[in-house]
C-alpha cells in the first residue's frame, strides 16, 4: 500500500496474486489513497488510479475466466483497460487515459476497448460528482474552471463589482450614536423620511441586486461583505447601468477583459433588514446654511456619511462638488440609536418608523408629496 506500488502492479497483471488477494489489495489503496488525500496529506492520483485499476480488471478478469471459460481472453487484458478507465473517472480526461494505454502496452489492438472503457467511465464520473480530484479544491475556493462563462453581464457581476466602495468600511454593528450630541455639527435641514436599510451582500449576482433595488432601493442599498463584519460600500441603479457598461465594453476588448468571478459563495446569517444602521434623508430648506455649499464643506455628525443626492429628480452619488441648493435631499446613512431612541431620527423627536413605511418604488423615482409632510 506504501508508495506507487508498480512492483506489486506489475506482479498482479503478471498473475502473481490469487483472486481473494487482488481484491484486497484494490479495495486497500481505495481506503488508503482516500484517507491519506481526506487527511491532507501528500498524494498522487496517476499511479494510484493504475494500481487499482490493474488489481480490480485483474480480478474481474479472473472470475469471467472462471466462467466463461478460455474465451473470455487472458485477465492481464482486463487490467490493462481497467487502469485506463480508472484514471479517466479521476482525472476526467479520457484522451490521456487512452494515448497512456497504448503507449504504455504498445498494443494498438486495445484501442477501441480502452476507448469504450473509458466513454462509459468518465460519463459515470460525471454523473456522480460534478468536480474531480483535481478540481474539488479550487470549486472550494471558488474557481470553477469548467464553468461556461456567461453571457449576461447581471449574471457575471457582483454588488461589490458595482458599487461604490466606503472609504474605509463601516462597521456593520457600529456603537450607539443615535443623534447627534451637543457640541456635535447639526443637521442642515430636517429629516423627511426615515427607515431602516435592507441589505445586499458583496457576492450577490446583480440580477438579484437590480430586483431589491427595484423594491427597496430608491436611494441605493448599503453592500454587506460575506461575513457580515462590514459595510464595504452603496450600491444605486446608477451604478448598475456603470458596471454594466464597463463590463460589455471590456467585453469588447479581450485584451482589458477583467477576470470574472466564481460562483457566488453563501451569504452569512445577518438579520434584514440592517437594524444597526437607519437611512435619513435630509431636505435642505430655504434659508438654510447649507444651502448655496458644496456638500464636501458641510460638517456632518460623527458616524452620518452622505450616500446619494437627489438633485432636481436627478439621484447622484455623493460627489463633494456638489453644490446644494434648496429642495434637494441628501439620503444619510446613520447609525441606530439604541434602545427606545431608536424610533427617532436627529431632529424629529417625535417621529416614528412606523409613520415612514419601507419605500417599495422603482429606483430614481423622485419622491412624492408625501414624502415631505
């Protein structure tokens, strides 16, 4: 069992071992090529799968002899089209298991019964496991090599390849920080809407992302990384269209083509929507301080960071540049106040969540006048 085993390899085919012997001897590598590989050890498969080929065939082999009699051909045979069928299931590559068959036995006479074995055995590989040995450890870190590349860029992309990174990541529990205390910066204007959040993950596909941005996502949608740890960024409809543009044209371009990414992975188990975080959106007033600046001079809460703009019906990104006039909204994203704080936003004492229901209107609606009583 230690080692390739070609000495024993070679005695089995040379009808050396009885028949109870080389059904041992195949069934012992199965259990330790398993374990040794299950294990993390260091292991082959090439010689391995010839071993138990050869020793299975070779058995096979023996009992048709026994009863069928002369006509069944000599067992060596067998054994011979046992190994190349064997390593064809492992390594899914049936042209290398026939071209090693021949080379290595010189008899291109065995060429169509190798080729049959080995037909029938990858097809039954196939069949019973999608990856092999070879690939089983990349599918587990997410590389799927035969994986036909898809057409359809929503499919292709991710949240995270679309959205707009924080810089740095939030914290997706941040610390209790409610509203804003005295000596803090103010709000500019008052808060119109509040709600809470739901939540996209980095690794969803942008088929999903477009569908809770449709239901959820009037002002985009916090992105969520794959252990739940942090916000990694916001992801709107502008976005989308962005990343779906710049993928179809590196499309176009094989030389720029950017690498894809693998299946998506399982999402952690973190509530939705996000209960640590609420969405306020601001409207500046006539009047205001605000009013007239750029949106990077304005001092916001600890904790508050702008995510969109909604500029003239126009949603935007938070670009600094801005200059704010009144009437626009500027969407926040805060941390929850705990505990019976929570139903309050900075600046509406007596407002509460529920008065706000979830907003379930199709991305880059403007709002409507109800939004603003």
């Amino acid at each position: 069992m230690y080692g390739v085993g070609y000495p024993v390899l070679y005695k089995a085919v040379g009808g050396s071992y009885a028949l109870w012997f080389l059904i041992i001897l195949a069934a012992g590598k199965i259990i330790a090529c398993s374990l040794t590989i299950g294990i993390g050890g260091s292991g082959g498969v090439f010689a391995p799968s010839l071993f138990i080929g050869a020793t299975s065939g070779m058995a096979f082999g023996e009992i048709a002899r026994h009863l069928i009699g002369p006509a069944a051909g000599q067992p060596a045979l067998y054994a011979v089209v046992a190994m190349g069928a064997v390593f064809a299931a492992a390594a899914r590559a049936p042209l290398t298991a026939v071209a090693s068959v021949v080379e290595m036995t010189g008899d291109f006479t065995l060429t169509l019964p190798v080729m049959l074995a080995v037909a029938i055995a990858t097809a039954t590989s196939r069949g019973l496991s999608y990856g092999t040995i070879y690939t089983t450890k990349l599918l587990r870190r997410g590389t799927d090599i035969d994986r036909v590349p898809s057409a359809d860029p929503f499919e292709d992309l991710t949240a995270a390849d679309a959205m707009r990174p924080f810089r740095p990541a939030l914290p997706a529990a941040p610390g209790p920080s409610g509203q804003p205390a005295a000596g803090q910066p103010a709000l500019p204007g008052p808060v119109t809407r509040q709600r809470f959040p739901q939540v996209l993950f980095a690794s969803e596909s942008l088929t999903r992302a477009v569908r809770q941005l449709e239901l959820y996502g009037r002002d985009g949608l916090p992105v969520l990384s794959d252990d739940g740890q942090h916000l990694q960024g916001w992801l709107t409809s502008h976005n989308v269209l962005q990343a779906v543009a710049r993928h179809i044209h590196a499309k176009a371009q094989p030389a720029a083509e950017p690498d894809l990414p693998g299946p998506p992975r399982s999402p952690g188990q973190v509530p939705t929507p996000l209960d640590s975080y609420q969405l306020l959106e601001v409207t500046i007033p006539a009047g205001s301080a605000a009013a007239g600046q750029k949106l990077g001079d304005i001092t916001w809460p600890p904790g508050y960071v702008a995510v969109t703009v909604l500029d003239a019906r126009t949603l935007r990104d938070p670009d600094p540049g801005i200059t704010l006039a009144p009437g626009d909204h500027v969407s926040l994203l805060a941390p929850a106040p705990p505990g019976p704080e929570r139903s309050r936003p900075p600046g509406e004492p007596g407002s509460q969540p529920g008065d706000h229901p979830a907003d379930a209107r199709p991305a880059g609606q403007a709002p409507g006048p109800e939004d603003s009583d």
